[in-house]
C-alpha cells in the first residue's frame, strides 16, 4: 500500500540533517546529512550545498510530497535589491555584536532593558539578529547601505526551494522572527522601528506565516512548510506540552518550555520567544554546552565512552572542583569576553577523574541556572527532558537529576529538530488545526536529586561569581 512521505530538514549550526517520515504515523524511512562549514561566519551558499548532498544521501525527493526547514536562529543573511547576498551570514555564535547589543539597551535610556523586553520579549544579546544589525551599520556601513532585505537562515533555505524570486516572497514563521529581535510575539507584528534603529533604514523583512500554514511550493510542486527556528522544530519533533522543560545539550546549551503566555525579562536571562504552534517559548541559552565536554575529553585524550566512564568514577561534588564553564565567553550570563575557570584545585583533586566529572557538573550547572530563571518567569515545570548530543552521555543523564533537582526524562535519541520540521510538513500538507500526533514510545525516566545538590549548586554558583565579578572589576 502506498503511503504519504514528507522531508524534515535541520540545518544546524554544524551540519545538514534530512529525514524522511511517513506522513500519518511519523515512521523514519530514510535520512542524509552533510557538514557546514566552521566558523560563526558562512556563505548562506554553503547551506544550499549541504542540503543537496543531505538530500542525495537520503534518497532524494522523488517520492516525497512535503517537507520543511528549520534552522539555527538569529543569523544574519542581508539581500541586495536583487535578492544577492551582499556577505557572508553572521551567525548566532559570532560574538562581534555584543557593544552593539549593549548599545542598542543604552540607547533606550534608564530602563532599556526594560523597554526591549517589553517590545519584543527579549533584551537584545550579540547573538539576535538586531544585534548585528547595528554592527553592519557601524562597521560595514556599505553593506549596511546596500542591504534592501534580512532574512534567517532558514527564511533563506525555504526561499532557495521556491526558486527565490523577488524579495516579497520570502517567508517566516513566529518562533524565528521572535529570534530578531524587531519582532514581537505577543503581538504577532515587526518593530520596524527597532529595525530601523540598528540598521538605520528600511529592508523589506520575510512575512511572517501561521502555524500549520504553506510557504508556498518548489518548482516541482512539493508543498512547503512554514518553517521554523531550531528550538521552536525540536519542541515539536519530542511534542512539548505545557509544563514539559526541554534541555538541549548541543553546541549551545537551551533550556526551555511551551507556555500559554508571553514571557519579557528585564534581566535579560530569559528570551520570550514564540513556539511552532502558536503559543510561547521563553528560553534560556548559554554558548557552552557540549563542547566544554568534547574539549575536557581531548585534554584527557580519551573518546566519549571513556570520558563519561572517568566522570561516573569521581564522586558527587568532586571534592569541591568546579569547573566555571565559559570557554567561548558566554551568553547567559551575557558575559562575551569570559573565560573558563577552575576553582578547588587540590592534590587529592588533580586527577583525570575529578576533572572529567567537574566538567560535566560545572555545564549542567550553568543550564540549571537557566531552570531557575524560568521558574522565576513563572513557567511551571513538570516533566524534564534532556536531548542533545550530550544527553548521550552516560554521566550526563546520570548526573543531571541531582543538579537540577528534579528526575529527567530521556526521549530515544534522534534528530529532533528535523523530525519538528518533518512534522510541520506533514501538518502544511494535511491542512489540519493542529499537527499530527506522532507520539513515540514510552520516554525512560531517571532518578532524582540527591543528598548533594544544594552543595553543588552552592559551591558552583560561589565559583560563577567570582568570575563575573573578576570582570566588573578588570572592566
């Protein structure tokens, strides 16, 4: 018997991942990938060339009838009246904006936190879009001139698959507009004021589409998707519910939930975003995340296995190592020039053991702060689940109830921002109110806290502060 097929796309800061579902129960029946290349700054080509290698790896789209992109947030792809790339895209990770984030919050006077969270949910950070805006405008002032539309790079990746005629008929979602930071999800509408602010003029921007609805069609006629941000595909592909948390431990560490209202931090920790289906996303991101344990295990020259098996050996606490994790500066603090720290350096300490576990402590540590800064928005939190890459490792899941406090649910693993977009095509192509229930099997859950997490907590956040105050003072 036949059977309705649809393509999920997650074109990621690293790679090109495609899979290909059954459109009614969600089975996996082929997938490709391809890698992006290195840097936080790329030519939005790459991209195209990675998903027609993805594409051919996974069989190709003969015989699929949807599909959809999701793709990092936030990066910069500035379009020429003729729709040209006039640079290459600045990336989420490209820290160079941060005095043009800080700027911008200046500029709004006395209370510009507060301003920007009110406008736009979030307070503007290097990584937003905004943010690098405002850098183009000072530093490239002839790109900036020259720049007639802005999209992300998945607004970029759609239009591509449409045949990118003119600049009018690109197209967004909510939950990546929301990551601009001249869009506001309680609205639903731009601030071109803002954007006008960071670039100094007009640019026509992507018009922003509702869950569920089609981007269009590809010169084949396979139906397109909305699309979607990352965060916002992978709620998605593991069917977040209000109250579930999602902690995701890729390159970048993301702590965040579905909610039924909008979130606007003055402090800036926590972003208010949108989700994919209509309601709210607050999210908190840090910059180090599962590098910090790929980094450690280089240091110790042994692979994952190994490295975990070291991490499990140490005891809980590590004897009071910490690790301050803030080995590419980070986000959340949004400190860009910070480094990494170690603090509790002993003889009994300095072993191969105690560092491997103080760094899986001191990361889960920095992503339980952003939990907190969620619960301190008022998002409730019921179920945890952990995904990633570093959610793979045995001493992750087995360490990480005691320091969030809470048990933590492990979904299978899978590529779970492309299966959201797989999803979302299958919901553009059925034309439904709501996307199709794909639910998986029972997810596993793990223990919960221990005896040792108040001191853990404790003991890191001591360390945490130091370091920051360490930058106040030298600053």
């Amino acid at each position: 018997m036949s059977r309705t097929l649809v393509a999920g796309i997650d074109s990621s800061t690293q790679s090109c991942k495609v899979v290909i579902r059954d459109a009614e129960t969600g089975e996996l029946v082929r997938e490709g990938r391809a890698t992006h290349p290195a840097g936080s700054e790329v030519a939005p080509s790459a991209w195209a060339e990675a998903l027609d290698t993805a594409l051919r790896e996974a069989g190709g789209l003969a015989d699929v009838a949807a599909l959809s992109v999701a793709a990092q947030q936030h990066g910069m792809v500035c379009l020429d009246e003729q729709g040209e790339v006039i640079r290459p895209a600045l990336l989420w990770n490209d820290t160079r904006s941060a005095k043009a984030a800080d700027d911008l919050v200046a500029e709004a006077g006395a209370d510009g936190r507060a301003h920007w969270a009110s406008a736009v949910g979030s307070v503007p950070l290097a990584s937003f879009t905004v943010s690098k805006l405002r850098w183009l405008a000072e530093h490239e002032p002839g790109s900036a001139a020259r720049t007639a539309g802005v999209v992300l790079p998945h607004d970029w990746l759609t239009w591509q698959l449409a045949g990118a005629k003119s600049l009018t008929t690109t197209s967004t979602d909510r939950s990546d507009a929301s990551g601009t930071g001249y869009f506001s999800p309680a609205t639903n509408s731009y601030r071109t004021d803002l954007l006008r602010t960071a670039l100094g003029h007009d640019a026509v921007l992507p018009t922003v589409l509702q869950p569920g609805q089609r981007a269009g069609a590809t010169p084949d006629g396979l139906v397109l998707g909305v699309g979607a941000g990352d965060n916002a595909a992978a709620a998605l592909g593991v069917e977040l519910r209000p109250g579930d948390v999602l902690v995701s431990i890729g390159t970048s560490g993301t702590v965040f939930a579905v909610a039924e209202a909008p979130t606007a931090d003055a402090s800036g920790a926590v972003a208010g975003f949108a989700d994919a289906t209509g309601r709210f996303l607050p999210l908190v991101c840090t910059l180090n995340a599962a590098r910090v344990l790929d980094a450690t295990a280089r240091l110790l020259r042994v692979d994952a296995t190994e490295f975990s098996d070291l991490a499990l050996r140490a005891p809980s606490g590590c004897d009071g190592l910490v690790l301050v994790p803030y080995l590419e500066g980070e986000r959340t603090p949004d400190r860009p020039e910070a480094a990494g720290s170690l603090h509790g350096l002993t003889m009994g300490t300095m072993s191969a053991e105690h560092l491997a576990r103080a760094a899986v402590e001191g990361m889960l540590c920095a992503l339980a702060d952003g939990l907190d800064a969620l619960i301190d928005q008022g998002v409730s939190v019921g179920r945890i689940l952990l995904v990633g890459g570093g959610a793979r490792s045995e001493a992750v899941w087995r360490i990480a109830p005691s320091i969030f406090g809470r048990p933590v649910t492990l979904p299978p693993p899978g590529e779970y921002v492309a299966d959201g977009a797989a999803r979302q095509a299958a919901w553009a192509l059925s034309g439904a109110a709501e996307p199709p229930d794909w639910s998986r099997n029972p997810y596993q859950e793990h223990a919960g806290p221990t005896d040792r997490t108040t001191a853990i907590r404790q003991r890191y956040a001591q360390a945490r502060d130091q370091v920051l105050n360490r930058l106040v003072t030298d600053s």
